[in-house]
C-alpha cells in the first residue's frame, strides 16, 4: 500500500506537522525539503516527504514561506478617502506594479480620518509588511513620523509629511494648475474662483491655491481670483456657503465671459455640479469651468468639464516602483517625482 493511500487526511487544510506525522520525520526536516534543501536529505527521506506532501495535498502558506526568509512580499497601501476617485486610481496603479515584482498590497482606508493614520500603520505592521505607501492626511497630531514605521521604508504619496524624509511622488501641482488657469483666462474669462476642500494640513491643497494665487498675479490687473475652502457635506451650511460663493463669483464677473471656477479635485467638482444645478446655471454658459481629476462622468455633466487628469496610473505604479527598489537595497536621498497632468477640454470652459 502506498503513503498516498495509507495517509488519512486531516478535515481542515494540512498542516507542516501534519506531513511530517505521515512522513515519520521532523517538522524541521519537512522545512528543509520545502525549501529545496533536499541535499541535506537522504533519498528515501526525500522520497517519504514528498509522498507525504502529495497524499495530504499540502500547500505551504506563502506568508510563511515569505517571513523565513525575512520578508512577507506584503506592501501597506495607506488612502485617505477610498471613495475619492483618486486613490481608487492611484491603488490600481501600485497594484500592477505590485504584481509585477511579486508583492501584495494590503490597503487600509482612513475615511478622512486624520486621528487614524497611527492605527492603520500599526495595524499594517502587524501584518509583518515590508514597507508602507501613504497617501493620508499628514496633519494633526498622530500624524505618522519616521518613528511611526516600525523601521520600515515608506514612500508619500500626493501628500507630504515635513518630518518625514522619504520618497514623494505626486501631480505637478504648480504645472497643472498653470494649465487649467492659463487656459480659462486665454478663453476670456476674467473673474476665477478656485474651490478647494479645507487645505490645513495639506501639502497637494496648498500648493495648488498657492499656485492658483500665481496665475492670478501674473494675469492682473485684467484678471482677479479668489479662493473658497468648502466644507465636507455633512456640515449644515455647505451648501449655502458654496452657493453663495458662487453667486458672489458672477456678480463680480464685469466683462468678457466673466465668471469661471476651478475645482480642487473630483469631490469638489461633484458639489459644484449641485450647486450648478440649484441655481439654474449651465456649464459653459453662465459659468465656465475646469476641475482636477477626470472622471467617467465628467464627459456626461452638461456640454461636458473640461479636467486636468491626473497621471493616477502612473503615480501608483512610481510609488511601489520606488518602494520596491527601497526594498532591493536603492539607498540614495529621498526622490521626489512630480508627474505631468493632462488638460482635456470640454465644453465647459470653450471659448467664443
């Protein structure tokens, strides 16, 4: 009778003591011949383990496998909003180049929760990652340090940490939002509005109404902007602060086209799409538009939005790239990759 009909096997998945019970050999030994030691092994050894394996049809768990040799090929993926079109994009992007060297993503979702981020690193770590991408919050006082990683690599996404000297990538903010002001002006209109969420905190916010600020200067006298932080929904006047925002933006509107807002993401732009339809407005007609991150929908709402698409895929992929290199021993300074954004023009801010 042969191992494979002799052995019984056991009613849950089988265990390396459960080979090693049929084999008639140490756990140790069963390790030696899943490693690919078998020289260390004679061959009616050998020979008895692999029957073993095969009767019980063991499958090792790669975990297991990964943290023997000191590594679990598991990588934290960190987002601060799984429902911003955004981070979907970017996780799909550091998933292909994941895949690609061998490695897992794990993906903990903060929900705009800033007080979260040492918990979700915390709990990654726990998991024995090899390294962590974030694209959290950064902001407030559990904010993640180097101190927070568990001596472990990381790599910011979108958004910087100050105490925190690691690879960046992200949007070239200053270069997009060049883009997208230049062209509304170009298209005759002279009164901007950009609308951002609150940007406390956050270094991709910041530096986009810094750059905004720019553009405006470098157009004036004949063009004047303004910024509006708009509060998340769930706060009771959001709506009536932003239509008012907005009917302050036309009032102001004196000659070409007039009015035109820029929206600081695909959140934003949802609102101001409301707030649009509240008021009876069109796109394109009452007031110009141009928003960061291009959408399924954006092509759908009105004459279509004119977007700045980020390079999502693109960021993700760089961001694990860049980790994994971290991983492979690449030891330089910090890099920062600022990846270029693409106008795509709609009818929302055509001209003439």
């Amino acid at each position: 009778m042969s191992t494979r009909d002799s052995v019984q096997r056991p009613a849950g998945r089988a265990t390396i003591a459960d080979v090693a019970r049929a084999a008639g050999v140490s756990k140790a030994t069963v390790s030696r011949f899943l490693n690919h030691r078998e020289r260390l092994l004679s061959p009616d050894i050998a020979a008895k383990v692999e029957a073993a394996v095969a009767a019980l049809a063991y499958a090792p768990s790669p975990m297991a496998q990964a943290l023997s040799r000191g590594r679990s090929r598991l990588i934290g993926l960190v987002v601060a909003d799984v429902s911003n079109p955004f981070s979907v994009a970017v996780l799909r992007g550091a998933e292909k180049a994941c895949q690609e060297a061998g490695y897992l993503l794990m993906l903990f979702n903060l929900g705009n929760d800033g007080s979260r981020e040492r918990e979700a690193i915390d709990a990654l770590a726990r998991y024995q990652v090899d390294g962590f991408i974030l694209n959290t919050l950064g902001r407030g006082a559990s904010a993640v340090d180097a101190s927070a990683l568990h001596g472990k690599p990381a790599v910011l996404v979108d958004r910087r940490h100050p105490a925190m000297r690691a690879d960046f990538v992200s949007l070239d903010n200053a270069g997009a939002m060049q883009a997208a002001c230049t062209h509304l002006v170009e298209g005759g209109y002279r009164e901007l509005l950009y609308i951002s969420e609150p940007s406390k905190g956050v270094s991709s916010r910041r530096e986009r109404i810094a750059a905004f600020g720019d553009c405006v200067q470098a157009h004036a006298p004949g063009v004047a902007g303004e910024v509006f932080e708009s509060q998340d929904e769930d706060h009771k006047d959001a709506e009536v602060e932003l239509d008012a925002a907005l009917l302050a933006l036309k009032r102001s509107a004196k000659r070409g086209k007039g009015a035109a807002v820029l929206a600081g993401n695909a959140v934003v732009t949802l609102r101001v799409a409301a707030a649009v339809a509240r008021l009876g407005w069109q796109f394109g007609q009452d007031i110009g538009f141009v928003g960061f991150d291009d959408t399924e929908w954006a092509a759908l709402i009105g004459p279509g939005l004119t977007t700045i698409a980020q390079p999502t895929d693109a960021i993700g992929h760089a961001a694990a790239s860049c980790l994994i290199e971290r991983l492979q021993g690449f030891v330089e300074a910090p890099r920062q990759l600022l990846l270029p954004g693409q106008l795509l023009v709609r009818g929302s801010s055509r001209a003439g």
